[in-house]
C-alpha cells in the first residue's frame, strides 16, 4: 500500500511487542525531508531548522556535518586559571576558549592535556584513514585528499617559548585545526568543542550547555547491595550527552540521535553537588516538580562543580524557575497578537486555515475529539474534516501530537479510543496519547483543557473542542435539514415565518455517503446534529450516522468562547502541552518507545519572528493560565482561580460572567472556591460607597447530562441544579442570602439570566436553550479571561480537573461609555462585551437598542432585565416550558406536563406571540424545584460518589 506522496506505507505492525506498541500500524516516523531542506541544511550558515529535532538520526544518517558549513568557526583564548583539585596536590591550568560560529557564541573550558588528547586522536584518526579503505570513511578520506596543508603541530619546537605566550599559541592552534574541514569535523574535535545537533538549532535559543556525563538510570540500585563503592557497582550507568537550553535541559544519546528524557525548569528546579546529596562521587542531583531526583555523575569534582554553577548561571535568566503573576508558571506578555472568537462557526475556520500553515508541529489536547468534524461548513467534500487536515500536514512532515483525555467508559461515551485509532491510522507522523489510565487511581477527574498550537508560533484556546455539536454561530439554529433556505435563515427571535414551515419532512433522511457531499447544503452531518439532554451520544464509531430524527427533534445550539494567541504567549501554551506530553511518555509505559519522541520547547529568544498570523487579530497583554496538579501535569498551579478572584475584586464598574457551571461561595465543606465571595464581597463594597456597579451572570438553563426534564431531569441534573442554586440564592453560602445588606436592592447588582431561542420544525414552533457552555469574564470593557476552566470547584482548584485559560488586558484604549460618562475602553474588551449584549439583547435587530453603555440604568434595567423577564415570559406562556419560576415541586412538575401549550391548539397565534421575543435572554428560574431536595439519594449511583464529582 502507498500513500499519496509515494512513500509506503507500513501494515499493522505485529510482533512480540504488540502488547507494547499498543497494536500501532505504524512502528516508526516517517521524516520526508525534502532535496531543498536537506541542501538547506548542508549550506546554511544562519542557525538550522526546527525540523532538525524530529530527525536527529535521519540527518546524521544523510551526512549533514553538526558544524554549520556556511559558517566559519573560530576560537579565542580569553583567560586562564589556576585549577587545584581537592587534595591540593595536583595544580594545573585552566584554559577559558570563547567560540564563534555564525551568531552563536560559546566558552568552553580546556586543561593542556586535553589539547594534547585532541592532538593525538586528530592524528590517529588520520592514519586510520590512510590504512583502513573502508567505504564508510571514503568521505573522511576526500576532505584528507583535500587538505591544503597538513595538520597543525601542537608540539612547537621553540623550548624558549614563555607561559605566558602558550595561550596565544593554543589559540593559534585551535583556528589552525578549525579551518580544515577533516579536523573540524572529527568526532574527538566535537567533543572538544561540547557541540551536537542541538547545538545551532535557532528555535531553540542560544548555544547553552553541553557534554558527556554518565546518567545514573533511572536512579535504580540493585537490591541487597550496600557495600564500600556501591556508587560505582550498585547503579546503572550510562554515557549520555547532557544539553542545557535557556529553559529545559535533556539527556540524548549522542551516537543515535535518540532523546531519552527532557527536563523543564520551574520554580522547583534545584541542582546539588556531593556525596552527601547524590550518594555518588562527583555527583550531581537535578530535580524540579515533575521529576524525583535525577543523578549523573562526572570525571572529577571540578567538572561536578562547573556543571552545577554554569546550569544555575543560566537559570538565573529564565522566566520559569520564578513564580509569576497569580502563582502561575508563565508571565504576563506585552504587545501580544490576539483574537477572540463567540461560537464555533470563526473559530474553526481561523483554526482550519491555520492549521494548513503548519510546517514543523501541531499540537492538539482535548476533551474530547472528533476526527470526523468539519471545520468549514457547510462541507462539499471532505478537504476541511479535521482527520484530512492533519493527515495531510502529516503527510508534509508535520509532526502532529494529540493528547486526549482518556474516559472512564461505562462513565462517558466520548470513546477516545476511536478517536485515537482514527488517527493513528491515517499516518506515522500523527501520534496520539491517551491520559490517565484506571491504574493511576485517577477516575474522577479529567483533562478537560482545549488547545491547539501550531509551530509553537501560534495557539488557540478557549472552551471548544474539536468535537461533534460544537460548532454554531450567532443564529443559533434549531433545524437542519439540508434545505438552502433553511440553512441560510433561520426562524428564530423576532422571525418567525406566517406561512408554512421551511423545517418539514416526513420521513428520517437518508444515510449520508461521506465520499459525495458534492450536493451537500447540511451545516451539521451525522452526529454533529445534536441535543445531548434529549439523547447522548452513542455509536461514536459510525459518525455520519444521525444521532436522533433531525425530522423530529431540534438541535441544541452551542454557545462557547475562544482565542487565537501568537508568540511568546503561544511559546506559553505549547510548553504547558510539552510539559504534559512528556510527562505522559514518562509515566505510561506504552508510550516509553521512540515512536513517541520526547517534544522540545522552542526558546522566547526567537518567539517575535512569526511565520503566520490570524487575520483581525490585535495586540494585548496575554498571561496564560492554568489548573493542574500532580497527577495530570506533575506541577501544581490554580493560576486560574487566583486570576478570577483578582480580576472581580480590582472591577471598577462590571464584571460579566458566561459559564458552564457556576458552582461557587466555599464553605469549606462541599464547595472551596471564592469566586461567588468575590462577586458577594465587590458588590457590598460597591453598596457602601454608593456607586454603580453591575454583575451580569449567564448560564445555561439546565445541566448538560441527558435527561427528560419533565419527570425531574435524572439525579446527575438535579445534583448540579442544587449546587447551581445553593451558590445563587438557597441556604446561608449563597450569592442573595449574603446581600441581605442591600435591603432587598439586589437587583440593581446583579442578575442572573440562562439563553433560549425559537424555530419552527415539523410545521410548528419549537423551543429549546442555548447550551451555555462558555468559561468567560470580561471585567470593565479592559480585560477578559477566555479559557477552558468552568466556575466550580473541579476547573478551579487546580488538584481535579486540568484546565487552560488566557488572561488579556487591553493595552490601548478607545472612547466610550461607563454610566453616562466619558470612559476609555480597550478596543479588544469593548469590541467582545459588545458583540455578546448586540446577540443577547437584540441589539442586532433592533437598532434603537443602545449596548454602549453597560451599566447606565437605561440599558441594566430596560435593555437586559427587561428583556429577559419579557423572554421568560412569553416562552412560558406559549410552551409550558422548563426549568420554569411556576413549578416548586415534583407534584406540580407533573401537572405542567399535562398543561395545554399555546403551540400546540393555536400555532398561528404562537408565532404572533413569539414576534415579541427580544434577543436570547431570559432569567435564570431561581424558585424552580425550590421546595425539593435535588441532592442524589443516598442508595442511587449518583448518591454514592464523592460529592466532589459535582462541585
């Protein structure tokens, strides 16, 4: 079998360690370098390319020298030094050697008897080559016929010659040996110089660190052996080539190209010397969060020494060993490039387009992930479906990564491990790991974060998953049935048709052939088509395949936040993955093999050179942010919380919230998070100085666990409406018992709102919510928080679920309004609050509607509550609908659903009601099920499992 460049591809490897390689079709990459990359890396003389990482041995294999041929190189003697060892016996001179080769600059430092070493395997090197005629030195042998003189003498004949002239002489030496290609070149000379592959990759920063250690493996002993020498007897040691960058540090195997484990610095990073702290002579003691301690040893105690000072040399500089801003690992980034995005529909296309831009790596981590969703509707073929994109990057050269949440299956039916078949199967350049196993103990919480990042130039973020249901826009449409009319226009808010429904069909459509979408005018195909309360999905493995009858039940928008980031702050972001990604590799032994390799950081010295941008994107300060722990990142940070709480807290005017969940005010009991404190704690504040200050909070109507809402919704509803409503308005934690302090004025603070549209299917009206699942704040039209995290517990604390979410703080300004004065905004903030209100309100059809200011009373009152209460209403009366303020029990529950609804005896005079609906808004049913208890019963599956699961 071949694929479409040529090259073939592998079978279904079996063999004695399929077990191992967890039954891959491929066994190794695929590198594909192409005659003008491999010409490129052979003549510049600039700094090689990224690319060179993911083919280490491929580019040894193919002759690509380690020195730049482009490039001359050149050494300078600087400075000596007088070296005693321990004993104070043996004295010697150090010799300091400044090296120049393109525009990197290193020191390395050099005893007399290592020139003399270098000399004398220069020399027999020569001679092998003069009487061993083997074809694998032929290439040695040319550069030696090519030799204009012979090598240069390090044993002068000149006995007069002073001390203090031997470091000029060595210098003259050392650029004697330099400038000829068969001496520069020989592997003792590379040694000399500690250069490797690594060396003058650009992306990778400056020069750094490098040399021969002996790597203490795994730092095993053998047991029962504790005896005088056990450093050198009861350890396995290894050679291997030690590399430090200006944030990580690796050990690799110099000879095949392999890069056996990487190490990030962090604020946790300590390097120690002594028998005391490695148990080993002349060793030394690495460790950071994610690693335990991590030993290699040296030849002597001055090397020991030099290695722990030259690493804490360089640490000094890094951004990462410190602690920033709200306890995060990465800092705030000035003049960063970014966009924000409201729904799925801008995002997936900027995503689409972006990723076809990839020319090294893709980074991808998810929830969960679809391979069969399309990123550009409505699709006419198959070229923008996520599985063909990346199987023709991958096909390109592109390594692509992924790292999906691995589910407890009789839990959710996300079914990772089609997704990661799928993939896998396309292409040997698409790896893909799946995190954490039932073994870890880890079953309760999940990776839930949602990123892609792209050459580690550019990054997205936010709440989507590349997943089925996701994508929408700001329509909201209810139907789909392949109609162009009805695609296009939708019968939702203020239009609703007076003739017949454009959503009528009478029978299921047919089966849909993935092969001919020539004539497809579907926005959403197969299991993309979805309304998870009435139906989860199922059957995940047979995607195009419809999910529920679209003839006969509307589809559940989705609304949701992302952002697109370029830069230093995406250099943030893919280290965040590596950092996982390596920590993975690490611990599951399934993926300890090479077809997994060990992933690189790229240095922020280069991070300003972008090799593509999105279109409409501004410049902000960007902090990424995130929740991990131990088990999920081997690090611990809840940057998030501490960024939320500050960002509500320093509000001046408003504070806008749209989140999935919003599960909050601790008791330190069942919920911990202060977010709701915060919220509670800025409006009293707001009170007693007698100022204007609005909280807007938007959240879905009802959980998203299937459900008949009808006969209660199930115990994983009503367990997640009553955390809802205890953070809301019931028992003594909550948000409006606290603000008893207000003497009844809350509603001048805050209000509490969900979304609902309207359509017409089957020839009827139809309702259902907008599924709320959003992790956004946007605080005083000047900074915004998009990210992964949902307002509970899980997201927030940092030791459940893992998260990722991007902090941005407007750094121009632009005229606006803030309660009837004069305000300077910043354009990205402002631009965001007002695309959000322009849909929620109606602002969109409804011109007169003014969303400049967000606080006036004019707006806060009339514009937003008013509209919301009127929605509430007319939903009510024309379909019974739930959650609803009019039903407080389980009795009354039953009997609304035997109530006649306006849209099922009088259609017609449904739709004139529904004329009147504005926007999306309607308030949140505070009193709905108020006289029940929603907590699980105790004897029910749901009852019996921490009640962390759902806080």
């Amino acid at each position: 079998m071949a694929s479409a460049d040529g090259n073939e591809i592998e079978p279904l490897a079996v063999c004695s360690v399929a077990p191992t390689l967890d039954m891959r079709r491929f066994s190794k990459d695929q590198h594909n370098l192409s005659p003008e990359e491999v010409d490129g890396l052979m003549n510049n003389g600039e700094g090689r390319p990224f690319l060179v990482v993911h083919a280490l041995l491929d580019v040894k294999k193919i002759g690509v020298p380690i020195l730049m041929t482009g490039a001359p190189i050149t050494c300078r003697v600087e400075s000596t030094e007088r070296h005693t060892t321990r004993s104070k016996v043996s004295v010697c001179t150090l010799y300091t050697v400044r090296l120049t080769h393109g525009p990197f600059t290193w020191t390395v430092k050099r005893k007399y008897r290592r020139f003399q070493e270098l000399h004398r395997d220069l020399y027999k090197h020569k001679m092998l080559m003069h009487f061993m005629p083997l074809g694998r030195f032929a290439k040695a042998r040319q550069q030696l016929r090519t030799m204009s003189a012979e090598m240069p003498n390090l044993n002068s004949s000149d006995r007069g010659r002073r001390t203090s002239s031997k470091p000029k002489y060595l210098e003259e030496y050392l650029n004697g040996l330099l400038e000829n290609e068969f001496c520069k070149n020989d592997h003792g000379m590379l040694e000399f110089l500690d250069v490797s592959a690594l060396s003058f990759i650009t992306d990778l920063g400056a020069k750094g660190l490098e040399g021969p250690i002996f790597k203490r493996s795994g730092g095993h002993r053998i047991q029962g052996l504790n005896c005088i020498g056990h450093h050198q007897f009861c350890y396995r040691w290894s050679r291997r080539w030690l590399v430090v960058k200006d944030s990580f540090m690796l050990y690799m195997n110099r000879d095949h190209g392999v890069i056996s484990f990487v190490l990030l610095f962090d604020p946790e990073l300590k390097v120690k010397v002594g028998n005391s702290y490695t148990d080993t002579k002349h060793g030394v003691c690495i460790e950071n969060f994610t690693r335990k301690p991590d030993h290699f040893k040296c030849s002597n105690y001055r090397q020991a020494h030099w290695w722990s000072h030259e690493i804490d040399n360089i640490t000094v500089a890094c951004d990462f060993v410190r602690w920033q801003r709200y306890e995060g690992f990465a800092m705030p980034r000035e003049n960063t490039l970014t966009k924000w995005y409201v729904n799925g529909s801008g995002y997936f296309s900027d995503l689409a387009d972006a990723l076809e831009q990839a020319k090294e790596e893709i980074f991808i981590t998810d929830w969960w992930l679809s391979p069969e969703v399309f990123l550009k509707r409505p699709a006419t073929d198959s070229y923008w479906r996520l599985d063909e994109i990346l199987k023709r990057k991958a096909e390109q050269g592109v390594k692509v990564c992924v790292l999906l949440y691995k589910e407890v299956e009789l839990a959710l039916g996300i079914n990772s491990g089609h997704s990661k078949r799928t993939l896998m199967d396309m292409h040997p350049n698409i790896k893909v790991m799946r995190h954490p196993d039932v073994s870890s103990v880890v079953i309760l919480w999940a990776h839930h974060e949602k990123m892609v990042a792209i050459d580690q130039s550019v990054a997205f973020v936010g709440g989507l998953d590349l997943a089925f249901g996701r994508w929408d826009d700001s329509q909201y449409r209810l139907t789909d049935l392949g109609s162009t009319d009805e695609s296009n226009h939708v019968t939702q808010g203020n239009d609703v048709p007076d003739g017949p429904a454009t959503a009528t069909a009478s029978e299921p459509p047919e089966a849909l052939d993935p092969k001919d979408l020539a004539e497809n005018a579907k926005l959403w195909l197969g299991k993309d088509y979805s309304n998870f309360i009435r139906k989860d999905w199922v059957q995940l493995d047979r995607p195009f395949e419809d999910n529920i009858d679209r003839t006969q039940v509307p589809r559940m928008p989705w609304r949701d936040f992302s952002a697109a980031i370029h830069g230093k702050a995406a250099r943030d972001v893919a280290r965040h993955f590596i950092q996982r990604w390596n920590f993975t590799k690490t611990f599951k032994n399934k993926y300890k093999d090479d077809f997994y390799p060990c992933l690189l950081p790229k240095s922020h010295s280069t991070a300003e050179k972008l090799p593509f941008t999105v279109p409409g994107s501004g410049r902000a300060t960007v902090q990424v942010l995130r929740s991990v722990d131990r088990w999920s990142a081997g690090t611990c940070e809840q940057s998030i919380l501490n960024a939320y709480v500050d960002v509500i807290e320093k509000s001046e005017h408003y504070v806008y919230i749209e989140n999935q969940f919003f599960i909050s005010c601790a008791d330190d009991k069942s919920v911990y998070n202060g977010i709701g404190d915060a919220i509670v704690n800025r409006i009293l504040r707001a009170h007693s100085e007698q100022k204007t200050y609005r909280v807007f909070v938007v959240v879905p109507l009802l959980p998203g666990f299937e459900g008949d809402i009808n006969e209660g919704g199930g115990n994983a509803i009503q367990a997640i409406l009553h955390f809802t409503f205890r953070t809301m308005c019931r028992g003594e934690h909550s948000i409006l018992t606290r603000l008893r302090e207000v003497e009844g004025k809350w509603t001048e603070y805050i209000t509490l709102c969900g979304l609902r549209t309207h359509g017409r299917l089957a020839d009827a009206p139809v309702t259902e919510l907008i599924y709320v699942h959003s992790k956004t704040l946007i605080a005083d039209d000047r900074r915004y928080i998009i990210g992964s995290a949902n307002i509970n517990d899980r997201s927030m604390l940092g030791q459940r679920d893992s998260e990722l979410a991007v902090l941005v703080e407007d750094e121009d300004r632009v005229p606006s309004l803030m309660d009837g004065k004069e305000y300077q905004a910043g354009p990205l903030a402002l631009a965001l609050r007002k695309e959000c209100f322009r849909v929620l309100v109606g602002a969109a059809s409804e011109p007169s509607i003014n969303i400049d200011d967000p606080i006036c009373d004019e707006f806060f009152f009339l514009g937003w509550n008013a509209a919301a209460k009127l929605n509430a209403t007319i939903y009510e009366k024309v379909f019974c609908c739930l959650p609803s303020n009019s039903v407080h029990n389980m009795r009354e529950l039953r009997e609304n659903a035997g109530k006649e609804r306006l849209c099922d005896v009088d259609p017609q005079q449904a739709c004139e009601e529904l004329r009147a609906v504005r926007g999306l808004l309607v308030h949140f049913p505070l009193q709905f099920l108020c006289e029940e208890n929603l907590l699980p019963p105790l004897n029910s599956r749901e009852g019996i499992v921490p009640v962390g699961l759902w806080t």
